[in-house]
C-alpha cells in the first residue's frame, strides 16, 4: 500500500460520510473542487472561531413518524383467511340463537389459534398461576405488569395474578411480494 493511499475501510466511510460534508461545508467543497483540477494539495482546514452561543430556545419536537401499517394489516389478512375472522366480526350476530353463535366462534377460534400459532411464538410473561399471591417491587416493569384495583401509595404492591400476560418471542410473518396491496385484506370472490 502506498503510504498517500487509504485501506478499502477508510475509502468506504468516506464514501458514505463525504458527501454529507462537501453538501454542508463550502470550505472543503472548495478545497476538494482545487484538489480534483490539481491546483493544489487538501490543506488541512484553519479552525474556524467559536461561535456565541445562541439563545436557549426550546426547539419544536419531530413530528411523530407515520407508523407502517403493512404488518398489521398482513396480520388481519391472515386471520381473515384462516379464522375468517372479519366476517366474524362484521356479522349481525343479534339475530342468531347462541348455538348458532358459539358454532360459529369455534370455527373461528380453530382458524385464529391455527393462524397465530403459525406465524408467532408467544409466552407468558408471568410463570405463576392465575390467582397466585404476586409482590411487584419499587421499579418494576411497568410495560410487563398492569396494576389494577384499588391502587395507592408506592411499591411494593401485593396482590393476585389475574392473568399472566403474553409476550410474542418469535414472529414469521410471510414475505409479501412485490406489488401486493397489503390494504386487500381478503380480495372478493367469485365463483364461476
């Protein structure tokens, strides 16, 4: 390697971080336009002057980034096409007996369970059985424990397990291909 050379690493961050900078400081946009017509060699920037300090003003947040939507609706698809799920649920159920309506919720159960068991792993986020005694310390978490009732003062609570929670340890969801409206969550049919 010749000693005025850069390795294949250094040549690929440049590449990736150079234009940013040649977009962002004119200096070295200048000095590399010299460089690249041979006027003369990159020389090292002249540290610029501190800048004052500016004002402290609050900046606005980010707006919030649109979330995508494509695996929940991928996920509605496949609950419609194994459990028919949507149908389900679009259904007037008032009007049908409960037989009528509890033969139905198996059918769509079965598909579900089927169709969650396929594409997810899930577990339960606490081992004890429901009813159990629990003792939730200062810190817990928050996001895996829901206190509910009659909640007052600080941690530790202690009260009863009425459910365990479940928590997705593995997702599979299909691979969509190219130009498919994940909006169609079952295309209409037609038979012939």
């Amino acid at each position: 390697m010749q000693p005025d050379s850069l390795g294949f690493g250094a040549r690929l961050v440049m590449a990736f971080v150079l234009p940013w900078r040649l977009l962002f400081d004119g200096g070295l946009a200048a000095r590399l336009a010299r460089a690249a017509e041979g006027v003369d060699a990159l020389p090292a920037p002249t540290p610029e002057p501190e800048p004052a300090p500016a004002p402290t003003v609050s900046p606005e947040p980010p707006p919030p980034a649109a979330a995508d939507d494509t695996a929940a609706l991928q996920l509605l698809a496949l609950l419609q096409r194994e459990g028919r799920l949507i149908d389900f649920l679009q259904e007037d159920v008032q009007s049908f007996g409960d037989a009528d309506v509890g033969a139905a919720a198996r059918v769509v159960h079965a598909g579900c369970k089927k169709a969650i068991g396929e594409y997810f792993t899930l577990a339960p986020i606490r081992a004890e059985d429901e009813g159990a005694p629990i003792t939730l310390p200062a810190g817990f978490d928050a996001d895996e424990n829901r206190v509910t009732g009659n909640v007052v003062g600080e941690p530790p609570y202690r009260g009863t397990l009425a459910h365990p929670g479940w928590r997705v340890t593995a997702v599979r969801l299909p691979t969509l291909g190219a130009g498919h409206d994940p909006h169609v969550i079952a295309p209409a049919e037609i038979e012939l």
